[in-house]
C-alpha cells in the first residue's frame, strides 16, 4: 500500500530536534512492502495539522501521524484530528482507567494531565495504553490512520508492535498476519548476503527479506506474512531458521542488542577477563565495552599505544619485530596482544595496529590494513583486514572487527 | 517570514537515508528568525514534486527544495518545477561552460551526463556552479524559490552562502544584508551563557543571538542583518566583539573545529606531547584524539586504567591512595595524570577518573562525580566536576572537559 508520514511538532520545525521517527517508519515500511510517497513535519499548529492530515488522506491508503499526543497544552494533535475530521472528542473511561492504574505513583500535577490522553476523536480504538505509551488508530472514509507519541521509542515500539500487523490485516485475506525480526551482522557484505540468502520473495511473496547496511555492519530483516497462527508460525520459523542456518556466526544479535553488550555477556557467561591494546583505533575498542554498564567485572583495562616507543615500553614489543615486520604487521599484532594480555593479568589480550590514512599506506600495507591479534590461554591467533573508506569508518570497522573476533572466539568460531 | 522546505530522494522515502539537510535548513532559517511551518520529504516522483511545490507556494513566503538536480535519469526536480510551474526548460550557455571548466578532468560520460545540469526552467538564476555544486534561484509569484543538491555537504555550504543572504534582502530595506557566525563554548551552561550575554534582540532588532545545547557543549549564533557594508560591518564587529569579550575562553572554535582538533593545533603550535590516563571514560579521549589525522605527532598514547590493580600496576597509583582517599578522588587522579607522564615521557599527561554510573554513587561521591587532574612540566593541577546525565552522558561530558582542560592549559587560561 501507499502511505504517508505526518512528524508533529514546534521542536523538529524549529531545527531542535532531527527527526528520526518518520525515518524509522519509513525503512520499516519499506522492508514490509509498502511504499512511503511522503513525509511531512509540521509544527504544533492545529489548522497545518488538519489540512495536513486531509492532503495525506486523499493521496495516501495509509497514514501515520506522531507527536503531539501528551497531555500538556502544547500537545494539539487530537483536538486538531477532532476537528478536521468532525469527529468530537470523545471520552474512554476505560482508557483514563488504564492511565490510572500505569501512573498511579505519578505526581498529583502529572496524573491530572494525563487525564486528557483519555479523550480521542470519535471511532478511534486505543492502541496500547500501558507504560504510558499512548497512541490510537481510527479508520477515516475506509482509510486506517495510526496516531504515535513522537518520543522515539514509544514510537518505535508501537510500530513494530500494532502497526505493520494491522496494515497486513487490511492489505486482506492473504496477509491478516505480519512478523517481523532483524538480525544485526558483522564480517559480511551486503552483498555476500544477499548472494548466500537472496531476497526470499521471488517465489514465496509471503517472505520478505531486507538488507541495510549501517555501517560498519549489516542490518537484515525478516518479514513474514499470512493468513492464520498455524501459518505463520510455520513460514516464520522456516525462514528464520533458514537465515540463521545461513548466515550462522555472522548474526551478532536482534537489533536490540550491541556488539560489546554482546561480548560482555559472553565474557560473563565464560567468567574470563579482557585487555586491549589498541593503536590505530585509539581507544575505540575500550572505550566501547566500558558503555557497558557492569563492564568493569571483565574489562581490566587497555593501552592505547599509540607510537612505536609505546609498543615497546608498555607492551614489551621488541624493536625488532617492528624494525623487521613494520608497527602494522601479524608479528607485531601478536606481540602486542601477548604484552597486554602479560602486564594487565587478564584472560584474553586483544590488540589492533593498522593505517587509518589518509597518509601512511604503501603498496604492499594501503591505507585501511589492520592487524589484529587474539592472545588467549590456547596460544595466540593473528588476523589481517583491508577496510574500505577515510579514517574515521576504518577505525569503526575495526572496532567492529576486534569486538567481534572476540565474539567469534569465544562462541567457539 | 513562514518558508517550507521540501527534500526530494527515494532513498529518503524508502527509508535508506536520514534526511539530515531539512533539519539543518530548519535550524539555520530558526536562528536567522524565519519560521519554517512545514517540511515534506517526497520521493523522485514528477507529479508530486509539482502539487507538494505549488501547496507549499501557496502556504509560504519562500520554498527550499533540495535534491534530485543532478545529471543522472532518477533526478527530476528541474524537469518536473519546469511543468508544474509553466516554465519551459532553458539551456544556459554559460553554466555549461562553468560546468565544463570544472569538470574537465571528469570522464566523458560523467561531463555528458553534466550538460543536463545546463537546463533550467525559465527565468532561474544559477546560484554557484563551482566545485560541481548545482543550485539555482527563481521568483515565482513573487516568491523566492531557492533549488539546492541533496548532498549535504554541498546543501549545507549553499545555504549559508546565498540563501540566507538573499532571503534578507527578500525582507525589505532594512535587512539588505545578512552575516552570520556561530561560536562553539565548552563549560557554560545554556542559561549561564543566555544570563551573561542575552538575547541581544531586545533593544536592537537587527541583531540575534541563538544558544543551542548540542550535548556535551553549547553552540551560540549571531546573525547580523542591515542595509549596507559599512553598517553591517560595524554592527557585527561590535557584536562579535562583545560576545568574545563575555565569553572568552569558554569559546574554543567555530562551527567546523572540533576541541581534539583545537588541542591538536595548539599541541603542535606549542611543540608539546601528550598522554592520557582514563577510568571512566574507558579510552574516549584518546580515540577522540586520534580521530585526527597526524595526531601522532603530538599524541603518544594512553592508558585505560578501568580496575583499580592496572592503576597501581600501569601507572604507579599506590595502593594506599587509592584505599584512603577512593579511586575517584583528586589525589588519585593526580598520582595517575603523574604516573603516565612518567611512564610515556610525554610533556603532558591528563586523567579522568569518574563515577559513570548507573551505579557505584554515595552521599559524598554522587553518580557524575568526576575528577581530572594535568601533570606538566611546572607541577600538577586537579579539578572535581558533577556531571548530570546518564552514564553515557557523563562519559561524553568527561571527554570533553577533559580535552578542554588542556586547550585552556595551552592558551594560558
């Protein structure tokens, strides 16, 4: 289906805010099979928003408005929707009941605002009220329109949750089911992907499989149509299981989950200890896992050696090994790993070393080679990478890499 | 006056790209005193290019589109403005010369593809067609409409070099010219700034000045409007002059410096060397260092000291220091700052040792508590800051001040 996205509010027109809600429902849109033909951002102006809403509606089969929907006197939507579509505010007990139960260790002042998220244009149908996650869904001259909070992960939430289903439920009889997962890839290409697990709806148009890349790893979704449970639930776990079958240790986590939240359970989960010895990255690789909080029961700690003397006098790589294989090469990747791994006491000892240009590179080391090495109890593993693009995404891609060889390691890869 | 910007892409609408160029234009136009009513993000799709310009036409004072101008077949904003607004198609001889000028290194079929880039429709002015960058200017109904490239590099630099201009001469006799300049500040808050320098509009409506917390720093802009050179050259000179005069130091660049980049000039100016010690900032600093190219130069490297044993065994912490006054206390982020002067031969060596949270706080020491302390040549001096936020906000807040305490070092303060 064609549809439309209306973004409300003063704080996104005014430049405050960058909107990132009606970009998210785009993308989800579009991995569902539907196509976005316009998104609007508007102000808190109740005649823009109901001229909006009215322009949309004529053009679009759908439309998902957001923001605007709290319970202070700037929030405007639902009274300007009330309007334009002469349909009367109307209240639901039933709503300011859930409202009550959800907020009831809320201040006085706040819980009497809420009161007013209990009033919605007439026909419209409550989407979720719990966790203070307002939003609604009328159907307008045989049109679905959803109403979604513009804070970002309500809205978020709410989408993938009630949203891309009810969409499917109206596309008719084919589709009165939807399911959707994305899994989060590190150490393949778009490309490679689509090559080992193709599209998925060339001969099944039930199953649509996507591919963004957000650098420097690889998004994938899945998005499972049908008829009834059963169907579904048989369709989904095929092409799950088909993906995962695939694309095996590539998959890091669901898209809710981090590379270094990741590694950090695992290295929970083993009881072991990490240090890093990091140079081109600069303190990425550390600085990534320490977002974690709870990381310092197996972080130690990392050195960022940053010149050649560093390596040496913090690390024990002997002059020699840089003199004979260069700062950026498997032997010096392994001295490092192995030093950090000896003065720091921990488990595992990763290190990084490679040329993030833009200068530095040589025909035989071009900008973007990284070095990395893994120094555990079994001994020490050395790896090589040629990275793509200016300074910044190689030292991103190498983080990426470092943390997942970690992963990899200790998921017995 | 009310504008509306409209981008133009299918990779926006499809969901693969965050359209980053409205919200710029939007904060840009805010910050001049325009309001933006609406923003509308559309697909490369001909007859909705025409109705969305001409319903934003007919709302607005001035339009500004963006994107699908370039020379490949999916751009069509030109053809489609041409029709929507009965303006046939015009070749310019003279921008297919510029075009040709810069271009002349390009393969054959990159400049073949260019030529298109020559047709406007009828009556538009070229805004700059240097460095590939394709812009142009039409009065339709006695409204400006200002045509940007999507590429937002190359959108953003127009905007601010001619459309803001013009759009003040638009305004009348009293605003021929516009000058603008936005000042990046470290270590003032947004009221501390807004109390110490005010509006400046209040009693001279040429001038404004705009904060903008973009966490962990402000950024203040002033915008200078006036009839000619010489008035305007001496209303932003006195303005410029008493925003430097109150905010001095706190100022540490402009809107395309970055702190690293500032400490690095001022590193290599001074010929000095640098090393860090980090806890809770787990290596944020040194990678933030070294996202700068060259930064070898002056930067030796760092020690991430997350546990308590690295600290004492990398960087010579002693154990007593740390049992007595707490591993976040002035004295141990002395004995840090200290002990990787010590241990890396740099000139400087600056810690951080903090409470990120969310856990770890006491009455004495709440979470945000964080202490730095610079070791130089000529002794050591220690601060204690209380950051608000979560922990990666306190983690943010702590790089910064930490990156900050050295460029006031540096410039004397």
């Amino acid at each position: 289906m064609i549809g439309e996205i209306i973004a409300i509010g003063d704080e996104l027109t005014s430049g405050r805010i960058l909107n990132t809600t009606s970009y998210f429902a785009a993308s989800q849109l579009f991995a569902a099979g539907h196509e976005v033909a316009a998104m609007t951002t508007i102000g808190d102006d109740p005649v823009l928003i109901g001229t909006t809403l009215l322009n949309s509606l004529h053009r679009a089969d759908f439309v998902i408005v957001t923001g605007g929907l709290g319970g202070t006197s700037d929030d405007l939507t639902t009274e300007a929707v009330a309007d334009a579509l002469d349909r009367p505010s109307t209240f639901y007990p039933e709503i300011l009941e859930q409202i009550r139960t959800h907020s009831k260790n809320a201040p006085e002042q706040v819980r009497l605002s809420l009161e007013k998220l209990a009033w919605l244009p007439a026909g419209a149908h409550a989407l979720k009220y719990d966790a203070g996650m307002a939003g609604y869904f009328l159907v307008h001259e045989g049109k679905p329109i959803f109403f979604l909070p513009g804070i970002p992960h309500e809205m978020k939430q709410l989408l993938v949750e009630t949203v891309l289903s009810r969409l499917a439920v109206w596309e008719g009889e084919d589709a009165r089911l939807v399911r959707q997962r994305v899994y989060r890839v590190a150490g393949l290409s778009e490309t490679e992907i689509n090559d080992l697990i193709g599209r998925g709806g060339d001969d099944d148009k039930r199953i649509k499989i996507g591919y963004y890349p957000v650098f420097p790893e690889v998004q994938v979704s899945l998005t499972v149509a049908a008829g009834n449970e059963p169907e579904i639930d048989a369709l989904f776990a095929a092409a799950d299981g088909r993906i995962r079958r695939i694309l095996g240790l590539n998959i890091f986590g669901g898209p809710d989950e981090t590379l270094e939240g990741v590694v950090g359970q695992s290295l929970g989960r083993c009881g072991l200890s990490l240090a890093v010895a990091e140079s081109c990255t600069g303190g990425l690789i550390a600085h990534r896992i320490t977002r974690v909080a709870g990381s310092s029961v197996y972080f130690y700690g990392g050195i960022v050696a940053y010149s050649n003397l560093l390596k040496e006098q913090l690390l024990g790589v002997s002059g020699t090994t840089i003199a004979q294989f260069g700062a950026v090469s498997a032997e010096t990747a392994r001295a490092m790993a192995e030093g950090v791994r000896r003065v720091t006491g921990a488990d595992l000892g990763l290190s990084v070393t490679g040329i993030a240009g833009p200068t530095g590179g040589s025909p035989d080391k071009p900008v973007g080679t990284v070095c990395f090495a893994l120094a555990t109890n079994d001994g020490c593993r050395e790896y090589r990478f040629l990275f793509n693009g200016d300074r910044n995404q190689v030292q991103e891609a190498s983080c990426l890499t470092g943390l997942d060889l970690i992963r990899r390691h200790l998921a017995g890869g």
